[in-house]
C-alpha cells in the first residue's frame, strides 16, 4: 500500500465520520421540530376536543299557554316576548320536588342554560300544535353543569359547583336524562358571554370577508406591481429606490400597519372601526410586498429564450407578457399569495389596532358589518375567566390551523398541478 | 430594464464558454491590417436587404465596424467568423431585436427593399413578421406543437377562419419538414419533442407568419448531425421561397448550404464572396488563416 493511499484511507475514515456527524445534526433538529409540533397537536387537541360537544337536559315541560302568555304560536311577536323561562323554572321545580329555598331555587334554575329559551321558543314555532300541552324536550344545559358532565368521575368532586347541584345532576345523569350532542352552535353562532352559547361563527364569517378583501386588493395590485418592475421599469436609482423598500416593508413588524391603518384609514379617510373592510386594507398592505416579492421572483424564472422567442414573432412587450410570462410565472404567483393569505389569516396585532377586537354577537352581513377574525376570537377567550373558555379557545385555534393547513396545502397541490405544464 | 440585461448577460455567458484560447497564430495575424473596405463582393443587384455603414455599439464599446452589405432575394448567405467577432450582434440588428438590450445602439442605413428598418415610424412588430429569426437554441413556448406554430399568424390575425389556420399550422409544419412526425400529437406538448425537431418546430414557427427573411443564429449548434443534416435540408428548400442569413461555426455548414459567405473578423467585415470562392481561394489574408483553422 502506497503512502498515499495510506493518507486517503485515513482522511477518508475521518470524513465519513464527520458526515454521519453532519446527517445526525440534521436528523436531530428535525426531531426537535416535530416533537415539537407534537405536543403543540396534543395540547390543543387534548384541550379543545371536548368543546365540540355539549350537553342536554331532558324536562318535562309543559307550555302552559298562560304561564307563556301565548294564545297564538304561529304568532312570531307573541312567541319573542312569550315567558319560556318561566315554563322551564316550573319544569325543574316539578323535577326535583322540595326546593323552596329562593337561594336554592336560583341554583336549580342555573342548570339549565339561559339559551334554552330559544332552544323552546324554535320548538313552538316549528310545531304550535305543542302548545297547552306537555312535552319531553331536550334543553341545552349551562356551562357549568356541562363542564361537570365532561369531567372524569374521579375529578369530579373538585368541581366548582355547589353539592345540591351536583346532586341534581348525578340524578339527572342516572335517569338518562343527560345527553351529549354536537355542538353545532360552535361553528353558528357568535360570541357570548355564555361559554355554551358562544361559538365561532362570526369570527369565521369575519375572518371570511376580511380574506375576501385582502385577495381582491393584494393579488391583482401584487401581480402588477411585479410585473411592471420587473418587465417595465427602467433599471435606476428610483426603482432600485422601490425595490428596497418593498424588501424593507415585508420586515415591518405587523402592528405597525395596523397603526397605519388607523392613523390612515380610520383617522384621515373616516372609515368605521371594526368592520372587515377595514382589516381588509390593513392586511393587504401587510401582504403586499410578500405576494410582489414571490410574483418577482416567479417571473424571473420565465426562461429568457421563450420571452426572445415571441419577441421574435413579432409580440409586443405587452403580449410577451401575457401570452407567455404571466401564464408561466402564475403558479408561483399563486403559492405566494395563499402563502401570504395565510400568514394574513393568523395575524392578530393590526387588528387589534382598528378596533376589530370587539365583542361580536351577531353573523356580519357583508364587510361594512363590525365584525371579527378568528385569531381575535382567540385572543379574545384566552382572556376570559370561564373554565369553559379554555377548551374553546383550543377547539378555535383548531380550526384555525385546520383552515391554515388546507390553505398551504392548496397552495403546494395549485404549484405541482399547475406546473405540469411547463 | 432587468430583462433584457438577463438575457445579453446570458447570451454572453454561452459566447465565453465557446471561446477558444488565443493561439500563437491569431496574435501574429493581428498584425494583418483590416482592409480599407470589404474585400470580394458585399454588393448584389436589386437586393433583398441593404445595409450601409452599420455601426453597433454596447454602451461605449463598439462591436460593429461600418459593416456594408447586401443580402440578395432568395439567396442563403453565411456569416462566419471566430467567436465574439460580432456576427450574433450584426444579425440582431437586422430585425431589431437588439432593441431588447438597453446599451445597445445601432447606426447605419438599414433596409428591407425600400423600407429604412429603423425608421421610428416603422413598428417593430411589423417588421419582424417580415424578418423572422430563429435561435442557437431551441425555444419552443411550453404549449402545445399547434399553438407554437399558430402563435405567430394569431398574433397577426393571418387566419380568420379555424379551417384557415389549421392550414397555415400544416403547411408550415410540412416546410419544416416536421409534419410526418408531429401530424399524430399537434395538441402535446413542443417541449416534450427531441432537440432537432424542437428546433425544426421553431423554424416551422418563423416560417408560419411568412416572411420574407429569415435570420438563423448558429441554428444547428446544439444539435446532432443528423438532426443537423436535416435542417440544413431545410435550409436548402426554403431559399425556394426565403431569403435566409446563417451565422454558423461550422465551415462545413457554411459550404453546404450558404450561396455567399460573408467573413467578420472582431466587428469588421473583411470578405464576402460567393461561397465556393471563399473556401477555395480566399482573397483575404484574415480569411484564408480562419478557413485552414489557424484561428478561431
Ligand atoms: N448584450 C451585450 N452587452 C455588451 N456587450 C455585448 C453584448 N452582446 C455582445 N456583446 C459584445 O459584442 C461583441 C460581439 O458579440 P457577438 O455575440 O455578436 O459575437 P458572435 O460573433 O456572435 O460570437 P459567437 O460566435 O461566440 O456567438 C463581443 O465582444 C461581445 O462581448
Ligand atoms: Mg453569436
């Protein structure tokens, strides 16, 4: 064996070894990161699984026309002032026998939710042949006595309910007069000072029109930003000027635009608050100089030859464009906009800026409507005391995320398909 | 503009990667002195193209020398010459499209029969349906092989009617002798062809907008020889119905299938001669040492 070969041998032992080192490293850090999303997944899925159902009473109620106050129930004025309270106190009363106490009777009252009115009141209109008679129906329970019934038996002696209450319950449970339904009225309703009566649906119809706006104003102002810079523009101290600050601006912290809307937009051109038109606008110039820097750079990867090619047919500049350089350089104009869509879908600081943090109870109609945004939403509940709040902030950053991967999906499924092409 | 800077900066990137290493030889030919004026016959009768004093400069650096010359109608002239000697930039100019490259100026009378090409009234989109040109490498659009050859004559509206345009799109693909390969997958994909018929596709694209010039920038370059053989039959069918101007590296090629070669040699014109004339008794000394292969 020559001393050479001798050499190569050694420094080879060593270079395999430090490029399993290397790939160790790599597999390492890669560990770490799902692990990572691991227990993120498991937190939030542990927390927020249970809100996705909730618990029913089963009363026996009987709608006494004069207890309601309701001689018509195909009348609607009638039923929205009729005393569905009233029918359920006595139905509980006439459950659970005995309770004279007014301390006690307020406890056995607060079993029940205070939305099971409109639980009974839709049950009228559906059906006014129920009227003067009795009934067994199913009324939404409170949050509390929800939270108990989801609680593990073991736990459940640490509940912050009184003991009288947890004995109604216990009955109640034992005589199957407990249910747990799918919460539909999560993904219904809006938000509620009531954790059992609050859901998400106007944050997602806010969260909806916002997006709509944010598109409608980022894709087709981005696209042409980056087309005219990179196929129009002369190339000097100006444009070089512009291409600097649209870099610089994709670095601005995010509640900066946000001061910026509301100094702009709010202050100076006296658009209401809160309304998704607004956060629309914020975001758009949040995402602008992401979706112009990806469309750049997706033009940029038109071949030169296929642009000289259709010059040489005699295309104008403008055809060059269409014909050939947006129709390649679309796909990853579009993976950039989802992408920056997404990133304008989690954001929360800007809008808490304009005022989109407010306490939304009904569905917005259309963008002017105050309204607002599922990670507001968010934020909004993890702030608040209620126990219940807890699962259902998780159950909401699911749907988030659900909504966020499917966005990044699409964006990765809109790139190979499209790619094909090429 | 960034575009056209990308294209030149790659375009150049290809001419340096051709560029043989300066011999012995070529720095004693340097002291041949350039001729007064072109040497052999750079004039025809009734030409096609008329081109005097043409001068082109990049930025401050001039690549072309008060180049005069005449492309006769119907004749296939070669341009040859070493590498970087100007040929690519001379051809360019012929159809304008050096107007893509910001620093690039040309000066000079340039006409296409009596139309002056760089006359500012004149729209470059109509003259590059006249004068078409096809590049070293094949650049077929990633569309389909029909959409590739009817973009030009939609471009110009040339077919009103479907029926009319699936003629032009045949007709063409048949010059290019393309047609009996292609007939089965017009709606697949250019790309997807091999290297000489994405090339003859590209051809059959120049050709489809009929018109009346048609420059060819080292068109065989990046192909093999029987791809290369192929197109040079072309080239031979087509000065039936087109005036052609080749830049070639190949000798051979320019023996082939050129009527007259034209010999640059860094921005000057120094000979043009009909093409038996130059390969077998050069006039000019710069001529001569490029043809034996001492340079280029
Ligand atoms: N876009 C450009 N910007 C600046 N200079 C250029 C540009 N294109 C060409 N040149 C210069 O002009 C001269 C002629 O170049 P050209 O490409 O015309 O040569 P060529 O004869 O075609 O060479 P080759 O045979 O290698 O293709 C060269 O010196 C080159 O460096
Ligand atoms: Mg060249």
């Amino acid at each position: 064996m020559s001393e050479t070969t001798a050499k190569v041998r050694k420094s080879l032992a060593r270079r395999y070894r430090q490029e399993k080192r290397f790939q160790a490293y790599g597999i390492l850090s890669i560990g770490v990161g799902l692990l990572a999303l691991l227990i993120l997944f498991t937190d939030i899925i542990g927390k927020g699984h249970s809100a996705f159902f909730e618990h029913y009473i089963q009363l026996e109620i009987s709608l006494d026309r004069d207890v309601l106050g309701v001689d018509d129930a195909s009348d609607d004025e009638q039923l929205n002032y009729a005393n569905f309270g009233g029918v359920i106190k006595e139905a509980l009363r006439e459950r659970f026998p005995g309770v004279d106490d007014r301390q006690q009777q307020r406890q056995l009252y607060a079993l029940v939710s205070s939305g099971a009115s409109y639980n009974l009141r839709d049950e009228l209109k559906a059906d006014p042949s129920l009227l003067g008679g009795t009934r067994n129906l199913w009324l939404l329970a409170d949050d509390d006595v929800d939270l108990y019934l989801k609680t593990p038996e073991k736990k459940r002696p640490e509940a912050r309910l009184g003991d009288q209450q947890k004995q109604w319950i216990e009955d109640l449970e034992a005589a199957g007069d407990t249910e747990k339904r799918f919460n539909a009225s999560f993904f219904s309703h809006g938000d509620s000072r009531e954790p059992e009566l609050a859901g998400i649906g106007s944050a997602i119809v806010g969260s909806f029109f916002t997006m709509i706006v944010t598109l409608c104003l980022s894709f087709p102002i981005g696209v042409a930003a980056a087309i005219y810079l990179e196929e129009f523009a002369p190339r000097n101290k100006f444009t070089d000027f512009i291409e600097v600050n649209i870099n610089n601006l994709a670095a601005v912290p995010s509640i900066i635009f946000g001061l910026l809307g509301l100094a702009i937009f709010i202050n100076l051109f006296g658009l209401p608050r809160s309304v998704p038109l607004l956060g629309g606008l914020v975001l758009t110039l949040m995402t602008l100089p992401t979706i112009i820097i990806t469309s750049r750079a997706a033009i940029k990867t038109v071949p030169p030859s296929v642009r000289e090619g259709a010059l040489a047919l005699g295309a104008s500049k403008m055809q060059v464009v269409l014909h050939h350089v947006l129709p390649l350089a679309l796909p990853g104009m579009l993976t950039g906009s989802i992408i920056g869509m997404a990133q304008a879908l989690g954001e929360t600081a800007p809008l808490l800026l304009i005022g989109m943090v407010a306490f939304i109870v009904d569905i917005p109609g259309g963008p002017t409507d105050p309204a607002t945004v599922l990670p507001v939403q968010i934020y909004l509940w993890a702030d608040s005391p209620e126990q219940s709040f807890v699962a259902m902030t998780s159950a909401a950053i699911m749907v988030l995320l659900a909504f966020l991967i499917t966005m990044n999906t699409l964006a990765v499924v809109l790139r190979k398909r499209l790619e094909r092409r090429w | 503009m960034d575009t056209a800077r990308e294209l030149d900066n790659r375009n150049r990137a290809d001419d340096d990667a051709a560029k043989p290493l300066i011999d012995v030889e070529e720095r004693s030919m340097q002291d041949t002195p350039y001729p007064e004026k072109t040497v052999g016959k750079p004039f025809v009768d009734a030409p096609k193209m008329k081109l005097r004093h043409v001068n082109v400069f990049y930025a401050d650096n001039q690549a072309i020398h008060d180049v005069s010359l005449d492309i006769g109608k119907n004749e296939v002239i070669s341009l040859i010459g070493p590498s970087g000697c100007g040929k690519s930039t001379f051809l360019r100019s012929l159809n304008r499209m050096n107007d893509t490259i910001d620093i690039c100026r040309v000066k000079g009378e340039l006409h296409l029969d009596d139309q002056d090409l760089y006359d500012p009234k004149l729209d470059v989109v109509e003259l590059r349906a006249r004068v078409g040109m096809v590049f070293q490498k094949p650049n077929p659009f990633p569309k389909s092989i029909y959409d590739n050859v009817a973009y030009g004559p939609r471009l110009h509206g040339l077919a009103d009617k479907k029926y009319d345009l699936d003629e032009i799109v045949e007709n063409s693909l048949r010059s290019a002798g393309l047609w009996n390969e292609v007939k089965d997958r017009l709606h697949s994909s250019g790309t997807g062809l091999s290297g000489g018929q994405q090339q003859r596709l590209c051809i059959a694209r120049t050709i489809a907008v009929s018109p009346e010039v048609v420059l060819m920038d080292e068109p065989c370059s990046a192909l093999d020889p029987i791809a290369t053989a192929k197109i040079e039959e072309l080239i031979d069918e087509l000065s039936e119905s087109y005036t052609i101007a080749i830049v070639t590296h190949s000798m051979q090629q320019a023996a082939r299938v050129s009527h007259r070669t034209a010999y640059f040699h860094l921005g000057r014109l120094i000979e043009v001669n009909d093409t038996e004339t130059v390969f077998t008794k050069p006039e000019h000394e710069l001529t001569e040492a490029y043809i034996t292969g001492r340079f280029g």
